[in-house]
C-alpha cells in the first residue's frame, strides 16, 4: 500500500440505460450513494438493562444529480418530463463510474430501477452570475458496487 492515493471524487461518469446522449452523461455532483440497515428493537422478558436491536432491512437513500440545466435535447429530461407531467414511470437502470486519471472505472455502481422523485432548477437571480443548475432526485431499488 506504500504510494496508494485515495481517488479524486471529481472525476465520474453517469450513464443511463434509457439515454446514449453524450450531455447526459455530464453531472457536476451525485449524492446519496449510501445504504444502511432498518432496525427493529426487542425487548426481552426479564432482562430490563438494554433493548436487542435487530436488523430488518437494507434501505438506500435518494440519489441526488446535479448538472447544468441544458437547453438543447436531453433524453434524461424527457424521462422525468414524462413522468411529472404524464405520469409515465419508467424504471431505468443507470450505472455511475468513478473514473482514473485514464478515464478507466476504478469503482462503478449498478444503480436498479431508478425512477424520478424530484426535478427542480436553481434559482434565476440577475444579481448573482451563477450558471443555472438542474437537480434530479431518484427513487430506486438498490445499487451493487463492483
């Protein structure tokens, strides 16, 4: 282990099953890559000093990507379109590759049956010169890191 670097968290690609547009693999942050365990308490007849805490269930948090908002044709913006405004939901799969200095996949995550939450803008303010970012938050079965 003697040189070994922790990666750099800025260099990562999001792919989605539903898009093979360049522009929509292009975010400026994911959030959320988590899991941890629901949990259900016990208490024991007799034994008054603590409560068993039992492990019921692995529960994943929303995804949350962040990118600037694109004005020409995003497959992924129509996806969450349909979904908002038809109420067509279409579960997809995507994948998220933290990259090297190569652009080759140190770590990739399977995210499965991601469907939209949350679509949202930034603010439009003519008193700051901020770019205008899109946020998509998912809902989704779980995820597998290889």
């Amino acid at each position: 282990m003697a040189g070994y670097y922790p990666p750099a968290g800025f260099h990562f690609l999001v792919e989605f099953s539903i898009s093979r547009a360049e522009n929509d693999t292009r975010f400026q942050s994911v959030a959320g890559l988590s899991m941890e365990y629901e949990t259900e308490t016990f208490k024991e007849g007799g034994e008054n000093r603590f409560e068993h805490v039992l492990p019921v269930r692995t529960k994943f948090a929303d995804l949350v990507l962040k990118r600037g908002f694109l004005t020409k044709d995003s497959d992924v913006y129509d996806w969450c379109l349909k979904a908002f405004r038809d109420r067509e939901f279409t579960l997809t799969d995507l994948v998220i590759k933290l990259l090297d200095e190569k652009h080759e996949p140190l770590k990739t995550w399977n995210v499965v049956g991601a469907y939209p939450k949350k679509w949202s803008v930034s603010d439009l303010n003519a008193e700051s010169n901020a770019i205008v970012v899109e946020s998509i938050e998912l809902k989704y079965k779980y995820f597998s890191l290889k």
